[in-house]
C-alpha cells in the first residue's frame, strides 16, 4: 500500500527526532513516500544583492508557487544540509533513497497554515512533525504550530514528535 508521508522540519533537534520516528516507523513499509518540507522566511527582495536575486529568480523559474518571493542563500543552504542529515537518517533506517524527497516553502503565510496547505495539496495520508517544546504558559498565549496542525489537520493522521 502507497503512504504519502509529509515531514514537516524547520532544522532543529525537535524536526531531527520527528525524522528519526518517521524512519522507524516507515522503513519496512517499501511502498512509503516520504516528504521532507520546509518553509523558509519570507523576504524583501530589497535587501539581497544582485547575485542572490538572479539565483532565486532562476529557482523560481522551476518553482512557479514561489512567485513573487525572496529568500535568504544562506537559509536555504542551512536548510539543504538538513535535508541532506534527515536523509541519512531516514536511510540508516532502513528507508530506501528513492523513496524519499524533499521541498520547501516560502512562508507568505503562518508556518502552521502553509504546513496544512502542503498536506492537502500533496494529499498525504500521515503527517509527521516535531514539538517546538514552548512552555505551557507561552503555548498557551502564543499557541503552537503543532498546537494548531493538530486541532486544524483534516483527511489525514498527524504525529507530533516529543
């Protein structure tokens, strides 16, 4: 049976942990697609260089959702080395290469919502993602992206990783 998993992972021990559970969870599962996503911040465009610019303008060429949206070099490579860790991870699982990919996002809107929005387009069936580790009394005025994927998901199992 085909599962589309998303992983959502911002980078951090948490996304790591999130990466690690989805490994076991999925590796003797040959059939399982597994996502790494990512939403990078948003920028003016008036604050990179030339050079950034041309080279997120030739991104945006194969990535047309991104239109109209600047983002740091540096977030980007930092991100790409993550993708690059999770991937070993979920490799010295036991998940095949083949079956894993990776995307990233812009943030134009709350990370929360853009995490919803990749899971009903992709229409994955789990999405996986770690727990920021806010305290409850933050959690509780901020709220939480997990907090809020997990009450707002729909059509899909959602596993928040501690």
């Amino acid at each position: 049976m085909v599962h589309n998993v998303l992983i959502a992972v911002d980078g951090s021990g948490n996304s790591l942990r999130a990466v690690e559970y989805a490994g076991r969870l999925f590796a003797p599962n040959p059939q399982a697609r597994l996502v790494l996503f990512q939403i990078l911040p948003a920028i003016s465009r008036m604050i990179l260089d030339k050079k950034e610019i041309k080279i997120i303008d030739s991104r945006k060429m194969e990535r047309p959702d991104l239109g109209g949206l600047y983002w740091r070099g540096e977030d980007e490579d930092k991100m790409n080395n993550f993708f690059a860790e999770a991937r070993d991870v979920l490799v010295q699982a036991g998940v095949k290469s083949e079956q894993i990919k990776s995307k990233f996002g812009v943030k134009k809107l709350e990370i929360a919502e853009a995490i919803l929005e990749e899971a009903e387009l992709g229409k994955y069936d789990t999405l996986i993602l770690g727990r920021r580790g806010l305290s409850r009394v933050r959690e509780f005025f901020l709220g939480s992206i997990s907090t809020k994927v997990v009450r707002e998901a729909r059509g899909c199992a959602v596993c928040v990783v501690e």
